[in-house]
C-alpha cells in the first residue's frame, strides 16, 4: 500500500480543543433530552415526545396534521412516530383516523383531554426551558446556539444523505 493511500486512510482526529467542544455537546445531547422528559412526567405525566406530538398537534387548525407530515416536522422515522402515537391514543390524548385527502394516509387529531394535557404542562415546560436554555445564556450565545445548532444539523443531513447515495465514496 503506497504512502498517499495510508495518509487517505488516516482518521482525522480531533485536538484538545475540538475533544473539549464533542464532549460537551455530547452531554448536552445526552443530558438535555433525560431532564426534559423527567420535568414533564414530574409536572403533566406527558413523556419528551408525547408532549412534542401535542404541541405540533396544538399549533394546527383544528388539532388535526396528517401523520406523514407530523413525523417530518419532528424530524422522526414514521416507525418512531406511530408507536408514540399508539401509546398516546391509549390515553386519549389523540385518535387517528384515514385522511380525507388521501385513504392511505392517516390524519392525527388532537383530543379535548390532549388540548387540556398540553395547557396544563406548556406553563412548566416553558419555565424548564428558559431556566435551562436562554437564562444561562446572553442574547448574542442565544444567537450563536441557533446558528450552531443549524450549521450541525445541516451538516449531519448532508454526510447522512452522501453515505445513503454512495456519493461520499469519491
């Protein structure tokens, strides 16, 4: 194997300082969402995604969102999202039923009891939040999170699509 092969081959380790960035925002990754969801089942008994569900579902005309476009607008497989959603029509909280636009897919309906679950719980998920994320944090750190957390994101879609099309062989 010649040189320039071995050099290609090579991982592209991290320095102190980008170990130091990695390992924050992996305790931020792994730590963030276990808190959250013990606020919400502390306050409202709603687990982390359930009360994702109802907020989307509330912020439709109607409470009503088509599973397909709920499961994008989380950013979940659809796989994740019926299981949640089995889970929640079990409490009540949502009934699905087939779309009128489309019989194959189904719409996701928001119930009273859902509506009251996630008035009842926005109040402390709110304050969770902003004790948490924006109180620590300056206006300007508030803005380089977000641009942060995009450019991350944004990142993480392209490689994840360049491995599923094998174009990132080249």
């Amino acid at each position: 194997m010649g040189t320039q092969a071995a050099t290609e081959a090579e991982p592209r380790w991290l320095d102190a300082r980008e170990r130091e960035v990695w390992l924050a925002l992996r305790r931020l990754m792994w730590g963030l969402p276990p808190a959250i969801d013990r606020q919400l089942t502390r306050d409202s008994r709603l687990s982390g995604p359930e009360y994702s569900v109802l907020a989307t579902l509330s912020e439709c005309p109607d409470g009503v969102l088509r599973s397909g476009t709920a499961a994008q607008e989380l950013g979940w497989e659809r796989s994740r999202l019926s299981h949640i959603l089995k889970r929640m029509e079990a409490k009540g909280l949502i009934f699905r039923t087939c779309s009128a636009d489309d019989a194959r897919g189904q719409d996701v309906h928001l119930t009273d009891a859902g509506r009251a679950a996630i008035v009842d719980a926005a109040p402390g998920h709110v304050e969770f939040v902003r004790r948490t994320v924006f109180d620590p944090l300056t206006a300007e750190q508030q803005d380089l999170l977000r641009e942060a957390c995009s450019r991350i994101i944004d990142a993480a879609m392209t490689v994840e699509a360049e491995a599923g099309d094998g174009s990132g062989d080249s």
